[in-house]
C-alpha cells in the first residue's frame, strides 16, 4: 500500500493476517496473472486431484 499510515492503521484494527490468509492471496494473484487457457487448466487439474482423493485407495471388498 501506498499509504503507510492507512496500513498500520488497518492492521492495529484488524491485526495481522495469518501467514495462510497471505499465501492465499499470493496464489490468487498468481492466477490471475494465467490466460484464460491456462486458468482452466489449474482448474482441472484441481478438481482431478481432488476427485482421486475422493476415492478410496484399495477396494472396499
């Protein structure tokens, strides 16, 4: 930020954020920054890992 006094002021308020909050944002910038092409491909690629994660590693019988 540019003003510094407004900064220190939101963080006396609101505290500092935690160290995932900013990692968060970190990650989200960096996205953003993809083309639309690849954004999908980040999206996929998560929805992919998350559905093989779903499923039970060994059968169930």
């Amino acid at each position: 930020m540019k003003n510094l006094n407004f900064a220190a002021e939101l963080q006396l308020k609101l505290g500092a954020p935690a160290s995932g909050t900013i990692e968060s944002l970190r990650l989200l910038r960096a996205f953003l920054k993809l083309a639309p092409r690849q954004r999908f491909e980040v999206i996929k690629l998560v929805e992919d890992l998350a559905s093989e994660e779903a499923l039970p590693e060994h059968p169930l019988s």
